[in-house]
C-alpha cells in the first residue's frame, strides 16, 4: 500500500522490450505453466463434471416446483434433497474446483515462481473430490443435516478440511517463493480468499454442528458463512481473475492503484457483517439486523470503486472485449457484480426487505451472484488458462459462441423471471386478504419460466463440455489453428 | 503493495473484526437464555409452580425431527414469527405473537428458515391439529390443498391390502378421491410419517414469556 509509484502495471514486458527478454520471459512463463499442468487439469475437469452433475440437479428441482408429482416416487430425489445436491455440487464440485484452478495459477503467474511438488496437489485434489462425492451422496441417501450451504453430513468436513489444507498452503508457498518485487492487486485479493474460506467454514462446522452454540446463535452463525463463502470466497477469487485478465488481454495497465486499495479494503471491511441481513424481521436481536443492514449499504463503495475501475480500464476497448471469448465472459461477469451487489444493497433496507424476504426473489438474486457473476468469470478464465496450462488450442469458436450467448441469456431471463415472479408473490403474501394458496398458484408460471431458461443454461453448459472432451482429444480429431493464441489472448501471456 | 504485514494483520482482523462482533457477541448475549415462566415475580425470577417455557420435544417428536431435517422441510417452510406489522404473519393467522430468541433455545437444530414457498410453521401444532389432516396433506398434498406445488411424501406411507380388520391408524381418504387407495386397501403412515406428524404438532407458540406476550388485537 505505500510508496509513491502506483505499480500497478501487469508484470507482461511493455512493447519496448527486446526479442530476447520475451523470448525469456515467455521460456519461464511456460515453466510455471507446466508446473501446473497436471493438477490444474484435474481441477477443471473435476469442475466441469460437477457443473454437469449440479445442472441435471436443478433442472431435476426446478422442474419439480411446478409439476410436483415428476419422481414423486423417489425419496432420494425429493426436491429438499435435490436442491441441497443441486447447491452443494455447484459450490463445492464447480465452484471450488474452478477456484484451485484459476487462484494457485494466477498466484504462480504472479509470483513468477512455479508450483512445486504439483503431485500433492493431484493428491489433494482427488481427495477434495471424494469428500464432495460422499458428500452429495449422504445428502441424497438422508444424512442432509438442512443447514444451509451445510447440507453434507458432518463426516464429510475433516475430509474436505484436510484436502483444502493441502491445496491452500501450495498457494502460500507459491506466493512466498515469488520472484516478483511487488504484489499485485490480484494476489491480495487470492491470499485474503485462501486464507478466509477455512475459518469460516470451520467455525461454521463446529458451531452449527460438532458443538451446536445455543438457539439463534446457529442461523446467526449460518448466515455469517454462507454470505461469506459468496462474499469472501468466490468474489474475492472472481475479482482477482478479472483484474488480472482485464488489463492482460487488453494489454494495458489497471485505471488507478488507489481505487484498487480501497475497494479491497472496503470488501474485507464490509463484506463479512452483511449476511445478517438474511435474518431481518427474524428472532435475533435488533442491532444485529441493524449491523447487517449497515454492512450491506456500505458495500456499494467497494462495488462502485470496482466498477469505476474496471470500465475505465476497458473503456474505448469493447471491441477487443467482443472478440475475446476470455473478456466476453469476463466482463459480462464483471457486470453483473455491480448490478447484483447494488440489488443486493437495496435487499437489505427493511421496507424492500419485507416483499422480497422468503420468496423466489431471493432464489433469483443468489444465482444473479453466484452464477452471473462468479460462474461467468470462472469460465472466461478457463478460456484463458486451459490452453496455456495444456498447450492447446481451443477447437471450436462457434461452441464458444453457443456457451457464451446461452448462458448469458438464460441467466439473464433467469434472474429477470424470478425477480419479478418474487416480487409479486412477496406483496401478494403481504396481503393477507390474498388466500396463500392463490399466492403459490401464481409462482408457478414463473417457476415454469425458471426452467425453460435453466434449459437454455444446459445447452450452454453442454456446449462447453462438449468442447472440453473436444480439446482433450488426440490431435488427429481436432483442427489444430498454429499457435494456442488465436481467439483474441494475448499471446505472451 | 509492497507491505505485507499490513495486508495479514488487515486480513486477518477484517474477520476477526465480524466473528466477534457478530458471533462471539451473540453467543455471550444469548448462550445462557433459559426456560422461564410467562411473568416473572418482583425479584424477576421465574413463578414457583407456573409452567416453564420452552418445552423440550418428546422421543417420538424427536424422532421426527429428524425426517424434517433428512426430506428438507426447511427449503420451503420457515419456523418464525416476525413482529406485527412487518409482513403478514399476523393477519395470515401463522401466530399470536412473535417469536423471540428464547423460543429456540432447546432446539438443537435450529432451522428457522429463509423460504416461504409454504406457509410458516412455528405455531403449525395449534393451527392444524388434527393428526388425519396431516396424514392426508403428506400423503398426497392435493388432497387437502389443491394446487400445492408441495411435492407428495407417499414414500412414507405403505399402500397394502387390508387383513381381517382394517388398521386403526389408516389414512381416510375419500372413495371418490382419485387419490383413494383401490377397493380393499388402504393408506398406511410408517413410522416416520407418524413420527414426523408428532413433530408437526409440537410446533406451537401457544405461551407467553415475560419478553414477549401475545399481542392485544386481531
């Protein structure tokens, strides 16, 4: 945070720089490429399996809510069991698989210092996993403990706590080992995310369930960490990738350090107190909901300082931004940050608070933030980093093409269907001249939106796999452009 | 940046900063709640005699608990009251007062909920108390609430042919519901289902407590 000089350049050498230092530079940054190579395979392609696995859950769940008796006759398919698996793939399957990737390589790339001993990150990774994989299943087969963003059964958390160990010190490691003079905006926001996700997850473990703290303390607790894993674990992670793939493909400094500093310490400072807010109205005392309501408005200045700093950055750029598959998805998230926070700071005054508390709203909202806003920008970075660690090319613009504008417009009609459908049935309820069961029946055309757009999100999804298993293909299947840097990257990166 | 110490220290102490202001402190302020009767004598303490509330779930309501928790109830169903005026839970009949910290002190899983896609169920005991309507309502919601997008818990229940004497605990359902078991059999709770009714109606905020009495009007 001190000197003078914002540093905030991106550590790829200016056009200046003579043949042979890019040369040299482009030799060590394939070193570190390779370090990678082997686990930050597996962890993409764990990713991808469980965003397909996650994707038949919630159409499984989505299209349950309007037509209740679809495998009514399946206990393990309930629709409380099958959202709880629908949640917990997305978050600990795509989620967190997509973060080991996309964090430990951004952090080797900007430590200039390659992964070391990557085999125990394999290992790890195989173990991260199984837990999730036992995880799933115990909540299908009835060991769901219903807390949410909790549900696998408590067996699971020394296994996924022991695999994370693992795979979040090599970050550290990574990062003490660096090369580099300064450190980059990117790698604070890494470190914070590395460092936050264990605590919480382990305070939150014990206090709900190996040692349950008395009455409300526990969804008190709950709310602390599951806004957090949203808060400080994917937003964190998601807004390093961005500010780093931002200025790197553009080819052009970050718009101001100082907005940087602040809207990093802004998060840290606000983030962590704004869960609350899904307790409003609740049994917990006032001036928690109070501190909740706070912590949510002040998190427009972090949000705003974000947005200011990136539409600077790539302002007079958009058509670069169009033509790389890596921005398109990048900035459509980026985006969607600032819209989904704003909302989200709105959702925490009372009076908006009391329509769109406990209805689809708030369904609506979350996957504005975890999917168009974390998911998008977890796939615009696997554009860019996958064929950088495999040396490989992308086979296919036009599946790129699919994936983008599928998933952009389902999540787009997505949000837009249950934020109105919401919004109605939280006045409707609030009406109490409306009998509740008109207020269900009138969900349910919304809900059957839901799912028309959570098929056009499956289409996108299937697209992308479909263009993973293309990329891994020996190479007599694939059309093999010259080098891995068409599409728009920029190449020495 | 070139200051790391400032950057642990500052990530470190953002958390820190929440965990106690949020939980620590919540869990000193409310950990020691205990039971306690509606008034309270002049030295503020609970009435000899008088009932202590909140009552623990008996065995078989535990029990049931537990299939609440393992079908995920909690997704669609809140367990709480909020305060008149905020919201309708009022005036749609869900209580007669709101619920207060002390409420749940007993329950060692608390799921207090954040989905209305059904009806709140803190006070679903007084309500609905008949066991039948219950039975009925998991058996096949549309029986009792037509257009529920509640989905049907039949898996809870045993369809068989009818020994030498129909079972006493048998779900009525009417003949000419096409919902009806075939002639000759009929509609039988497993334990879980009954289980799972006893838990259903040990929800009830029916007493007062000294921090919060049922409130004057409607």
């Amino acid at each position: 945070m001190q000197g003078t000089q914002p540093d905030i350049r991106m550590p790829p050498p200016p056009p200046g720089l003579s043949q042979v230092k890019r040369e040299a530079e482009r030799a060590k940054l394939s070193e570190i490429d390779r370090s990678m190579r082997v686990a930050g395979l597996l962890f993409v392609l764990s990713a991808v399996v469980w965003l397909m696995v996650g994707t038949v859950f919630a159409l499984i769940a989505s299209y349950k809510m309007h037509n209740p008796e679809y495998l009514a006759q399946f206990e393990w398919l309930t629709f409380g069991r099958v959202r709880s698996a629908h949640l917990n793939t997305m978050i600990f399957g795509w989620g967190n698989n997509a973060i080991f990737c996309v964090a430990l390589w951004l952090m080797a790339r900007l430590s200039r210092s390659q992964v070391r001993h990557g085999g125990f990150l394999v290992l790890a990774g195989i173990l991260w996993n199984m837990g999730v994989t036992i995880g799933v299943t115990g909540i299908l087969s009835g060991e769901m403990t219903s807390v949410e963003w909790l549900e696998m059964p408590m067996e699971v958390a020394p296994i996924l706590a022991l695999s994370y160990a693992m795979i979040g010190v090599w970050g550290i490691v990574t990062f003490s080992h660096r090369q580099t003079g300064h450190v980059y905006v990117s790698q604070w926001y890494i470190l914070a995310a590395i460092f936050w996700f264990p605590w919480l997850y382990t305070v939150a473990q014990v206090m709900i369930l190996f040692v349950p703290a008395r009455g409300v303390v526990q969804p008190i607790t709950n709310w602390w960490f599951a806004h957090n894993v949203l808060g400080l674990w994917l937003t964190p992670v998601s807004l390093a990738s961005a500010y780093y793939l931002i200025p790197k493909v553009l080819g052009r400094p970050v718009y101001s350090y100082y907005l940087s500093v602040i809207g990093f310490w802004a998060l840290a400072l606000f983030y962590n107190w704004a869960g609350i807010h899904h307790l409003i109205g609740g049994p917990i005392p006032i001036w928690l909901q109070s501190a909740g309501t706070v912590a949510s408005v002040m998190m427009t200045i972090p949000v705003i300082v974000v947005a200011i700093n990136h539409h600077m950055t790539v302002i007079g750029s958009f058509g670069t931004v169009w033509q790389s598959p890596t921005l398109r998805f990048v900035v459509f998230g980026a985006m969607s940050y600032t819209a989904v926070s704003l909302i989200g700071s709105a959702m925490a005054l009372r009076e908006v608070n009391v329509v769109t508390h406990f209805t689809h709203f708030t369904v609506g909202h979350a996957h504005h933030g975890v999917y168009a806003f974390f998911t998008m920008i977890m796939f615009g970075s696997i554009y860019f980093i996958l064929p950088r660690l495999i040396r490989r090319n992308w086979p296919s613009a036009g599946l790129i093409s699919i994936h983008f504008w599928s998933c952009a417009l389902g999540i787009t009609g997505y949000v837009v269907a249950l934020s109105i459908g919401g919004w109605i049935q939280g006045l409707e309820m609030n009406n109490a001249e409306i009998p509740f069961m008109t207020v269900v029946r009138n969900t349910v055309p919304w809900l059957t939106a839901r799912t028309i757009f959570g098929i056009l999100i499956t289409v996108g999804h299937s697209a992308f796999f479909i263009h993973l298993v293309w990329m891994l293909l020996p190479e007599r299947f694939r059309r093999v452009p010259s080098s891995y840097d068409s599409f728009g990257a920029d190449p020495i990166a | 940046m070139k200051n790391l110490p400032t950057l642990f220290l500052g990530i470190f102490f953002a958390l820190a900063f929440s965990w106690t202001g949020l939980i620590l402190s919540s869990h000193l302020f409310l950990g020691d709640l205990k039971s306690t009767t509606a008034t309270l004598d002049e030295q503020g303490n609970p009435v000899e005699g008088d009932p202590l509330y909140p009552l623990k779930l008996s065995g078989i309501a535990r029990e049931g608990k537990q299939v609440y928790i393992d079908q995920g109830c909690v997704y669609c169903h809140s367990q709480q009251i909020r305060t008149k005026g905020y919201g309708a839970d009022f005036e749609r009949g869900w209580g007669e007062r709101q619920t207060v910290a002390r409420d749940y002190i007993y329950q060692e899983r608390v799921m207090l909920g954040t989905m209305r896609t059904g009806p709140d169920l803190a006070n679903v005991g007084t309500r609905l108390s008949s066991v039948q309507w219950h039975m009925q309502h998991l058996y096949e919601p549309q029986i009792t609430s037509p257009g529920s997008i509640m989905p049907p818990y039949s898996y809870l229940f045993e369809v068989r042919e009818i020994g030498s004497r129909p079972s006493p605990n048998a779900v009525s359902i009417p003949f000419d519901s096409p919902y009806a078991p075939p002639e000759g059999w009929e509609v039988v709770p497993t334990p879980r289902a009954e289980a799972l009714v006893a838990y259903l109606l040990s929800l009830r905020v029916d007493y007062e407590l000294p921090e919060m009495k049922f409130s004057e009007d409607d």
